[in-house]
C-alpha cells in the first residue's frame, strides 16, 4: 500500500508554484529589453477601447497630451500658413493626423490637405467634422509607414512628436518617403523630444490596481509602469503591462531623444537638409534648455 500526499504538502506545493510562476512574470516585466524590440504603437490606436481614451484626450483642448492645447494649435496652423506662404493652391500632407484639428484648420483657408493616420476612429472624427464644415480635405485611414502617394505637396507636417516613437529602421523609411513626396520647394515640419527630456528622467517602477477600470480597459486590472533609460542611445522606454481577469497585454513607449546635430545628421543621410530649428511648430525661437523643439527639413 503506496503512501498517501497530505493535503496540506499538496496545497504547500501547489502554493510554492504559484508564487514561482507569479516571481518569474513580475521579473520578466523588469527585464530589460533590446532597443526598440518590441513595436506597439499600432495596438495603442487601434484598440477600440484605448483609441477612444485618446480621442478623449486629443479632444481636450485644455491639455497637451495628444493634440496640444486649442491655442497651440490655432497658433501653429496660423504660423504655418504664414511661414511657407500656403494658399489656395497649396498642397499639404498631415501624417498622424488624429483627429484632424490640424488638418482642418489648415483646410478652413481653402488649402488642399491630406491626412493619413492608422486610427480609424480618429479617422472617422475628422471626416465628420470636415464633411460638416465643407472642407477640402483628404483623409486616408492607413499607417503612413506603408502609405504612398504619386502627389507631391508643398508641405509635410508631423505634429507632436510622432517622429520619437519610430525606431531608427522606421525613420529612414519614413525620411524616404517624404523624400519622394516633396515638391520641388516643399519642407518637411515636424517636432522631436530633446536630450533636455530625457536627462530629466530616471528609471523607475510603478504598481497601481484599477478595481473599476480606468484608461487601459474597461474591466478590472492591475498596471505595471516601468520606465527604462538608454543614455547612450538617448532613448526612453515606458513599458505599461496591464494584466486582466483574462489576459495581459504589453505596451512599449519608446522616445528617441534628438540634439539639433543629431537629427541634422539623420536628415542628411536620407537626402534632406536641415533648414531651421525652432522651439516648436509654431514658429517660436529654438531654446536649448527646453524638453522638446521643432525643424524643418527641406531638399539640398
């Protein structure tokens, strides 16, 4: 007659697995990861829940988390009309138009505007508002990384940042592609995160349960927040794993950190030169000390 297992050292057992499976996911969440190794920007815009928290916030003109504030965005439609002499016959391409408050704007003087963005709720937020005020404006429910087009435009614009996220195989592509789309006289506006932003952060970890929901999904869930720092690449990673009754998923935030010189040189070696360099896509001076500021790229 065999021996039998106690209850207790069978529960004892199973427990000690349990807190095994629990160490091994909390320290795979604390891994380092490889630069740039895992992309999930399409699945932070794309998510039907998570794209209308970020409609929400593009929407909300009192902050700058997605769009800017409305007065920014007044001011930079009104500078870039001015400063590249945008008129009725001008051409302009938006890529990662959210919501068209940009494009829209651009297009309320009569310009012929194109936007293009991979979130289709955006998207359809932008055609609505266009249709209801007659706007001459295009807009492309794709990923502007895949997208072409034989037109070419008097300018391109990528507006908050957008530029930072893309890993370096992302942006020769894309520099590419604005390349070719260029007119002859065309300029290429966008903004980047600067060496500024990132000296000020620091690597960290955070744990905070959300037993009603929150931004991430609309049930319970428990959020990991972990911030990596790559100084010698002057890259950022937040990484925000949010584990579900039924799944977890992983979402990856990385930031390339540019100086005036570095983005100069990554410009030049896709075919363009850098232009200007401005403290932002409104037009205002270049300041050193600030986290972020803006450049326009044009053909030598």
């Amino acid at each position: 007659m065999g021996r039998e297992t106690s209850p207790w050292l069978t529960s004892s057992r199973q427990a000690d697995r349990g807190v095994s499976t629990v160490f091994s996911e909390l320290r795979a969440i604390n891994e380092r990861p490889a630069l740039f190794s895992r992309m999930t920007i399409a699945a932070l815009w794309t998510d039907p829940y998570i794209s209308e928290q970020m409609l929400r916030f593009h929407l909300d003109g009192s902050v700058a988390i997605s769009s800017g504030t409305t007065a920014s965005i007044d001011a930079s439609a009104r500078w870039m009309r001015e400063a590249f002499h945008l008129t009725e016959h001008s051409r302009v391409l938006d890529l990662g138009c959210g919501p068209g408050l940009y494009a829209n704007r651009l297009a309320r003087t009569g310009i012929d505007v194109t936007g293009v963005d991979f979130s289709s709720r955006s998207i359809a937020y932008a055609r609505d508002a266009a249709s209801r005020d007659h706007l001459r404006v295009t807009y492309v429910n794709e990923d502007y990384l895949v997208w072409d087009s034989s037109r070419r435009f008097d300018l391109v614009t990528m507006i908050m940042r957008d530029y930072c996220a893309l890993a370096p195989d992302q942006r020769r592509v894309l520099l590419g592609k604005i390349e070719r789309l260029l007119g002859p006289d065309g300029a290429f506006l966008f903004d980047v995160d600067s060496l500024v932003a990132l000296e000020a952060r620091a690597e960290s970890t955070a744990y905070a349960p959300s037993p009603a929901g929150g931004f991430w999904s609309p049930d319970p869930y428990f959020e990991f927040h972990t911030t990596f720092i790559y100084r010698e690449d002057g890259v950022s990673l937040d990484r925000f794993v949010i584990v579900e009754a039924n799944r977890t998923r992983t979402f990856d935030n990385w930031v390339q950190h540019f100086s005036p010189e570095r983005l100069a040189s990554e410009l030049d070696q896709a075919g363009l030169r850098c232009a200007a360099v401005l403290g932002d896509t409104a037009g205002r001076p270049y300041d050193a000390g600030s986290p972020e500021f803006a450049a326009v790229a044009r053909r030598p």
